[in-house]
C-alpha cells in the first residue's frame, strides 16, 4: 500500500479508537473496551459507539479536536 493513503487511514483510525477507548473506559463500559481494542473497522465501529451508545456529540469532538491542535495561550 501507498503511504501517501496509509498515513490518512492511520490517523483517521487512532483517533476515533483512542477517542472510542478513552470514553468506554470512562463510563465503566467493559465489554465495549474489549470489542473496540480487539476489532479493527477503521473507525467505523468506533464512531457507531460514541455516538449512539456513549451519547457524544460533535461538540465533544471539536473539544477533544482543539486541545489536541490549538496551542495554549501563556
């Protein structure tokens, strides 16, 4: 595979299981984290979670989006 298109998918896909991962943790929901550490759907199963199951929004997202590339200000 091309790297110019694996990289995309590869950052596509940690941050929506790492998302997932972090918000299955936080709501105690077990079988969730195995599934979503377990199964690689390239995002797909991850997204179904958080927003159907967990109940995020896309609030959530741009939040988690903007600590992650905004700088802070000093």
């Amino acid at each position: 595979m091309n790297s110019w298109i694996f990289f995309p998918i590869l950052v596509w896909t940690v941050f929506w299981k790492g998302f997932a991962l972090w918000t299955a943790a936080h709501k105690n929901h077990k079988v969730w984290f195995v599934v979503l550490l377990i199964v690689n759907t390239f995002g797909i199963l991850e997204i179904i979670y958080l927003f159907w199951i967990a109940k995020k929004n896309w609030g959530d997202v741009k939040r988690i989006l903007e600590k992650i590339f905004v700088p802070k200000k000093r």
